[in-house]
C-alpha cells in the first residue's frame, strides 16, 4: 500500500498529521496497530509525539531475503528505500522546524495492541536514536518480530509465525523527566470507577520492562480523589497536577476508544505526551445489569460458575436458565429472595454470580460464597485480602431483609436434604 500523505511523502510511508480526520482504508494491517492508534489520536488531537510509520509493504524486499534463507543481521535498506527514508526525515524536520534531536523507533504489529492481544515487551523499542543511525534501529525492531520472545507469545495466542506483519514506527523522542503507564480500570479489582498510575522518573521504557522501582497511584476517575498511593521513594515522582493531567488524558482515550484502555506517558517539563494506547487485555467485562454507575456504591461479585463448576467460559442460555431453576427450588419459597440480582445468588451472561456485597451484609463472610466453596484454603485468602467495608451496602434490599428474619428455618430446610444427599 501507498500512503499520499499531506507532506507530500508517499510510497509506504506514512506520516502524522495533527487535524487528520480519517486514515487510508487498510491503513491498520500496513502500518499496525501501535502506529494506527497513535496516527489516529493524533489527527483527534491528543498530544502524540510527530512521527511518520514505515508500512509492512516497505520491507517486502526484506521479507523475501528472509524467506531465502538470509540471516536478518545481513538485511540493509537498497538505494530505493534509504531515499524514502531520507526524505521521511527531512519532511518530519521541516514540520518541526529543521528538528534536530533524537528519534524513538519502535516496532508495530497489525496483530498487537488488540482486545485479545499485547506484545508488550515481546517487539523492540530503540531509543535515543540520532538521524544517521536510523537504518540499523528500523533493522533491530523489525527483527524483533522474528525473535524468540514474540514467537513464543505468537504461538500462545495461536497466532500465525511464519511471516508477521511487521511495521514500524518512528517518532522524536521526549526527553522525559517522569513517564510510565496508565490504566482507566482497576487491572486487579475490575473497578471501573478507578484508574491505576505507574511512574517513574526518566524514560518509560524501563518501567513497561519492569526494570526500575515505580510509584503507583490509584485515582477516583470521578472526584479526581487520590485513593492510595505506593512510592519507592521519600518525595512521590509525580505532583498533584500531574496526576490531574494523567486521570484528564487516561479517561479521555478510554471515551475515544469506548472501553477500559492503558496507555504509555512521558512528562517533558509541563508538556504530557501520549506515547501508545491500547484497549486492557486482561479487563473482565461485566454484563450491562451488573454495572454500577460512576459514583455509586461498588458491588462486589465471585463467579461461582468458575468457583464452584471450574467453568471458565458461560453457559448456554438453555444451561442457565436451568441452573436459576435448580437455585430457585433449593432455596423454596423462604429463600425466594435470596435469588436474582438483588438477592444473594444469580445468573447473567451466562454464569452463576454470588453477590458477595449482599451475601456479606446477611450473614456474614462465611456467606460470601457458594457452599461448596467454604472452608477452601485459595477462597479464604481471596476474600481476607478484600476491604469488604467498601463493598458492603447500607442495608439490604427488602426481599433479603424478610429472608433473614427466616434465616434459621431456611438453613434448616436447605441444610438437612443437603446433609442427607
């Protein structure tokens, strides 16, 4: 694919062009993902570093030496293709008046960054990369693809290896004084009403490696109120403001994006620059009936069809139907409030919840879960490193406060034919 861009540079080259409405059909499987999303923020104008993308199609004559047999440290660009590349470099120093800094260049991939899949860590990212050394950076990440690393996360994801899509991306480099990584949910609890900050000082590449000590802030996205915070140091690496700005740009990406995101971040002085975006991988999403609004009480579920059954994935309609069946007639007329969504057991989306919040408030933390669960050691410690306070409503919902003045009959009713099976 050709990319005319509004810079005048074309043939596989894409650049950045803040005010951009829309991108090239097909733009996403040429350049990738990483580079799309920034592309695309960009001309949405978020603060994404200027840069231009190198498509999958300008490596095609490496990807046949390759195919040949030919050792990637051998691959050089040809005359063609270091021209482009040339111009590429003129054209983005023009934009940024005669720019004569570094460069960050990091590999792209249309298979990362999806719902489903992040090569975090898995491509290579060079930094501090001066004009006259791009060409060996652009070789270095596009290797990468075929390194052990992303082959073997390829392979878990059931990913074809052979041949990946690779592009990459290259962009001025932000000097950073504090970068890191955002989320605009809880990646531990699933809170949606919290985002989580990891920061440290000077590039952020160290801290998406895990290489240095963070500081992690947990946010409330709707006051703005800083929940908690964990610093590795006396001071914390970020101000008050800071944070502010992050929370500002994290909820933001997530509306854009219209599901729970991370983000990599970089403070140049004031500025915040936006670095890479991406949907959460490992976000849990709930069924519409069991999310709270902004600001409400939280609620705090265990999916029993996982704790109890060892189901990972949702039954059937049919299968859950039947299983609110098997509950209602267990539980009788006196336990008829204890099921459905404000009761203390139910269905939706296919699995079987327990609605720990409620179950809590009734009778305790040994009712938080379903019976087969109490006494288990791995469920027990779950639940004591829980803040259930939290969690727990002001009182229960009417049909539960009737269930608990027959609390003694129901466990009675329930319990023996329990007992005797």
């Amino acid at each position: 694919m050709k990319f005319d861009g509004p810079d005048g540079i074309s043939a596989c080259i894409l650049p950045f062009s803040a005010g951009r409405e829309s991108l090239p059909p097909g733009t996403r499987e040429a350049i990738g993902g990483k580079a799309f999303e920034l592309a695309r923020l960009r001309g949405a104008g978020f603060p994404v570093p200027d840069g231009f993308a190198l498509s999958w199609e300008f490596f095609g004559p490496w990807r046949a030496r390759i195919e040949a047999g030919e050792d990637l440290s051998s691959l050089r660009l040809d005359a063609e293709r270091k021209e482009l590349l040339s111009e590429a470099v003129q054209e983005f120093g023009l934009r940024n008046g005669q720019h004569g800094g570094l460069f960050a260049v990091r590999s792209s991939s249309s298979d990362e960054d999806g719902q489903g899949a992040s090569f975090a860590g898995g491509y290579e990212t060079v930094l501090g990369v001066h004009a006259r050394d791009l060409e060996e950076a652009v070789r270095a990440c596009f290797a990468s693809a075929y390194g052990p690393r992303a082959r073997a996360y390829r392979r878990r994801q059931g990913l074809a290896s052979a041949h990946p899509r690779i592009a990459v991306l290259v962009q001025g480099l932000v000097d950073a004084d504090q970068a890191g990584v955002a989320f605009s949910i809880d990646p531990v609890s699933n809170c949606y009403d919290e985002a989580v900050v990891s920061a440290a000082r000077g590039l952020g590449e160290k801290v998406v490696q895990g290489m240095v000590e963070t500081d992690v802030f947990t946010l409330d996205k709707v006051s703005g109120r800083l929940v908690s915070q964990k610093t590795s140091g006396s001071n914390p690496c970020l101000s008050q403001g800071q944070l502010k700005a992050l929370l500002d740009l994290v909820k933001a990406v997530e509306a854009d994006f219209g599901r729970p995101v991370d983000i990599e971040w970089a403070f140049q002085g004031d500025a915040l620059f936006l670095l890479q975006a991406r949907p959460v991988t490992a976000w849990l999403p709930l069924p519409p009936e069991m999310l709270t609004k902004p600001g409400e009480p939280r609620k705090l579920y265990a999916n029993a069809t996982l704790i109890e059954q060892g189901v990972e994935g949702s039954l059937s309609a049919l299968g859950a139907d039947f299983l609110t069946l098997v509950l209602k007639s267990m539980a009788g007329s006196l336990g008829e409030g204890g099921v459905g969504l404000d009761g203390t057991t139910f269905t939706a989306g296919g699995r079987y919840y327990t609605h720990v919040s409620n179950a809590v408030r009734l009778g305790g933390r040994k009712m938080a879960f379903a019976p087969g669960s109490m006494g288990d050691e791995t469920v027990s410690a779950i639940l004591d490193s829980i803040d259930l306070e939290q969690y727990l409503p002001r009182e229960l919902p009417s049909a539960l406060k009737k269930m608990k003045r027959k609390m003694p009959l129901l466990l009675l009713t329930i319990g023996m034919p329990t007992l005797r099976a």
